[in-house]
C-alpha cells in the first residue's frame, strides 16, 4: 500500500505532491483536484499578481479540504509579497522554487506556516534543513522547468536521503507508480509530479499546451538557457530553435518580473504565450519524460492507475522474491540429500 506522506503538521493520505508550475499552469482546479484524491496540490504563484494569487488560495479552499501548498519561484521580484501573501491566506506550507534565503525561514516562523525547499545536491539540502525546512524537493535533471543539476534523481536521491533527517521529496521523471515505488525504495518520503499532471483534464492550460505533450517525441525535450540563469527543460518548438541558433530574442517590454534577469529573451511573455495556446512561440516547460504519458486524463484516473501500477509492481517483486526462496529451499533440500 502506499504510504502516507508527513511533514509539519501535514499528514496526506497519499505521498504524491503535484509539483508548482508557472505561469498559471498549476492553479487552483488543478492543486483542488490533486488534494481531493489524497495527494497534496500546489498552486504555482510565479507570474501573478498578489490580488490574483489570493484568489486562486481562496478558490482551492472552496474546492477542497484537503492539503494546499504555494510554490513561488524565488528569482521573481515579487518573491516576499507572493510568499507572505500565501502564508497570510494560511496555505499548509510554502515552496521556495529554484533557490531560497534566510528571510522565508522567517516569514514561515512569523505566520507558521512551513517552508519546503528545493535541493539538488546534498550540501543545498543539508543547509535547507538547518535553516529550518520542513521538508526537501530533491529534482532531478529530469525534472521540467528551471534544473539545479544533471544528474539524475535516482543518481542523487540516495545521497541526500543519508545526509538530512527532514522527509525527502524525489522530483523529476517520476511518470508511474513503478517510477514512485523506486523513489520510496531510494529512502523517499514522497515524490513530486508535475509533467503527469499537465495531461489532466483539470489543468488550466490551453488544449494546444496539452497536445504538445502527446504530439511530441522524447528526442524533443531539450534543454535552453533560461534568463533567470539556470537551464530549463522543454519542448523543443520555434522558440527553442530560435534561441538555439541566436541566442538572444529581443525583449520589446520588461516588466522588471525578475530579481536578476539576462534579458536574452522575455521568460515571462513566453510562459503566458505558452499556456495560452501558442505553443510555436511560447516556452513549453515539460520533464524529459513527457513522451511517456499517452492520454489526458481527470486526476480522479491518474491517481487510480498511479496505485493500481504501485500495487503491480509490489506484487511482482513479491513474487519474484517468493520465488527466489522457493529456489534456494529447493537447491538446500537437493544438496542435503
Ligand atoms: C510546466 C512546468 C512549469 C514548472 N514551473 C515550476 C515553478 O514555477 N516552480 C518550481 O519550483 N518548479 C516548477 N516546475 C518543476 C515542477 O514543479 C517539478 O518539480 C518537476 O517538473 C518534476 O518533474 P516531472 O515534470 O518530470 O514530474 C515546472 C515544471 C513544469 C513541467
């Protein structure tokens, strides 16, 4: 059986987190969904405004009892006013996307509400739980959007499992419930999805945002040089070919989103084209393995095939485990002989 996923004060019957996804992709009818299977919903904060994040808190608390987190990425301008905002709203916990600082720690102590942080490497995450995190994502270079790293999740995960004592969050690439039973055997807590959860039927994006995720082929998850610094992973379309080959594409108007912005191109005019249906021009963040998710689905369906894979999977290594006792008590009996 799946095991339940604890932190803070949060228990969820389910250790499956839906991963926070700007801009405007992982609102409140998705997070609402997740959180009524047993899971636990994040509403992505990036990119909107502070009445607007507000809004979608308050919309998910209609929608749901269930566990809601906000996730804001840390290199935006309005980092502490979308943060503090959400803590004020009493979400059940806070995900500093990309990055994190003393100053969240804070806050979360000042409203208490916890702070989640994402880590890529052991020391990240050994400096997140001393600084006070409830928990840690750990992403993997599967993991779509903004990477802090390029090795793998299984490659990493182990390592940070041995190194702190604050339930651990495997990210990127988890697209099955074999892919979550592999993760709880790696040491961890629970996993985060995101990619899965686009092809749902209560995800926001355009239909076109969906489409591409079934319509596009494994060697078309590409990497670019996103202009808060980091690499981020997506769909290769027209925009990532014209940054391939030019580098740069000429902001026509900044609205100042980032704290530390390389102006190579508009990141934030690129996720709204994208989520708005186009997706040609657009920045269509996916994990690398997109390719493997054949169908939108409502939440209610993926969660279902999420426990009925996890429980085949259990079953088999059941068996296979069986038998391998059934053959060593065989040969045993042989050889006394
Ligand atoms: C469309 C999209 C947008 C994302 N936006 C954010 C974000 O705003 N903040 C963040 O911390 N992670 C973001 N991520 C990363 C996810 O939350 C998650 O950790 C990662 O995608 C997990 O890998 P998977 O997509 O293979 O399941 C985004 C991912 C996708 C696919």
């Amino acid at each position: 059986m799946l095991p339940q996923l604890n932190f803070a004060h949060v228990r969820a019957r389910l250790p499956i987190i839906q991963g926070g996804m700007a801009v405007r992709v992982a609102t409140a009818n998705l997070a609402a969904a997740v959180a009524n299977e047993g899971g636990i919903g994040i509403i992505a904060g990036t990119g909107m405004s502070v009445s607007a994040l507000q809004a979608e808190i308050r919309k998910a608390r209609e929608l749901t009892t269930g566990y809601i987190g906000v996730n804001v990425l840390f290199a935006v301008t309005q980092f502490a006013q979308l943060v503090r905002t959400a803590m004020k709203e009493k979400v059940d916990f806070i995900v500093s996307g990309a990055g994190f600082s003393r100053d969240i720690f804070a806050w979360g102590k000042e409203f208490n509400v916890p702070v989640m942080a994402m880590a890529s490497s052991a020391r990240v995450a050994r400096l997140a739980e001393k600084m006070g995190a409830a928990a840690v994502v750990v992403e993997g270079k599967e993991a779509g959007g903004h990477l802090g790293t390029d090795k793998s999740i299984f490659e990493i995960l182990p390592e940070i499992v041995r190194e702190v004592s604050i339930p651990v969050i495997a990210a990127g690439g988890i697209m099955s419930g074999e892919d979550i039973a592999r993760a709880l055997d790696a040491g961890a807590s629970g996993v985060q999805m995101a990619s899965r959860f686009v092809a749902s039927e209560e995800c926001e994006a355009s239909q076109k945002f969906k489409e591409l995720y079934l319509n596009s082929k494994s060697e078309d998850s590409v990497l670019i040089e996103s202009p808060v610094g980091l690499p981020g992973r997506a769909i290769r379309n027209h925009l990532t070919e014209l940054l391939r080959v030019n580098k740069t594409i000429p902001v026509k108007e900044c609205k100042g989103c980032l704290k530390h912005c390389t102006h190579s191109f508009c990141i934030l005019k690129a996720l709204e084209s994208a989520v708005e249906g186009d997706v040609e021009n657009g920045l269509v963040f996916a994990g690398e393995f997109f390719h493997r998710i054949n169908e939108i689905l409502p939440v209610k369906k993926i969660f279902a095939q999420l426990i009925s894979e996890f429980e085949q999977y259990r079953q088999l290594n059941l068996s296979k485990l069986n038998y391998g006792i059934a053959s060593i008590s065989q040969y045993n009996n042989a050889a006394s002989k």
